[in-house]
C-alpha cells in the first residue's frame, strides 16, 4: 500500500498576500473557497509535485512562519535560484555542505541531495530547494 504525502498546512498573516506569492513561484492554484468572513482555504500545488500547500481562514497551520524546513526537489538548482531570482524572491543563494557547514555555490560534484536554495515566504515559512536527479518529476 502507498501512503502519500498530500498537503502540507501553513499558517499565514494575509491569505491573499500568500496567495499571490505562491502564485509568483509558479505554483498552481487549485482552490480558492470562502464561505463568509470565518472560513477561507487556498491550495496550491508546486509544478510537478502531487504534494500541495494549503493555508487561508480557520484552516489550521499553526502559527504564522511556524512550518520549517519543508523541502522542494528540483533536477536543475541553478535554474531553480534563477527562478527564484526573476520571482523577486530574496534567497540564500545556492549552496552546498563542505566540512560540515554550508558554501557558497553548487556541489562540485552536483551529487544528489548535494545543492540547495534557501527562502522564506512573507510570513516566515521556511523552504529549502534541493537538487535531486534521480527522482524530481518522478
């Protein structure tokens, strides 16, 4: 039996600000439902992915900026941090694990899981893009 992962909750500020960001990254807009002033949910999903976001009014996600850490899989990080780049969304740049602490530029070697861009979304949600050939798109 598979056990998927489908949706990952976050808290935000502004729904509509999250939204627009997200749209921004390329992400797909799967629902936009409110019903009044005390309910609203949006999800989105990443390009390629079957996991998607969700977050808006009375929806869960915990606190604002609380979801850490969660990790995007790309096969290609420079066009990745170029994306983000166009996107006008502030980054770390592209780095890589040497003796134990982060550097400045791809893995070398362009090993999977060797490459990553680190960003936050305007509420403090942290992403992490990592670059994996052997499985992104699969």
């Amino acid at each position: 039996m598979d056990w998927k992962l489908e949706l990952v909750v976050l808290g935000v500020t502004d729904v509509d600000r999250a939204k627009a960001f997200y749209e921004k990254l390329g992400f797909h807009l799967d629902v936009d439902h409110q019903v009044g002033d005390a309910f609203r949910v949006v999800q989105l999903t990443p390009p390629g992915s079957s996991c998607s976001i969700t977050f808006g009014i009375n929806v869960g996600g915990g606190e604002p900026g609380a979801t850490k850490g969660t990790h995007l899989v790309v096969d290609d990080i420079e066009a990745a941090h170029a994306h983000l780049e166009e996107a006008g969304v502030a980054n770390g740049g592209i780095q890589h694990f040497e003796e134990g602490a982060m550097t400045p530029g791809p893995d070398p070697q362009r090993q999977d899981f060797g490459s990553y861009v680190f960003f936050d979304d305007p509420d403090g949600n942290s992403w992490a893009v990592q670059e994996v050939h052997h499985r992104a798109g699969a």
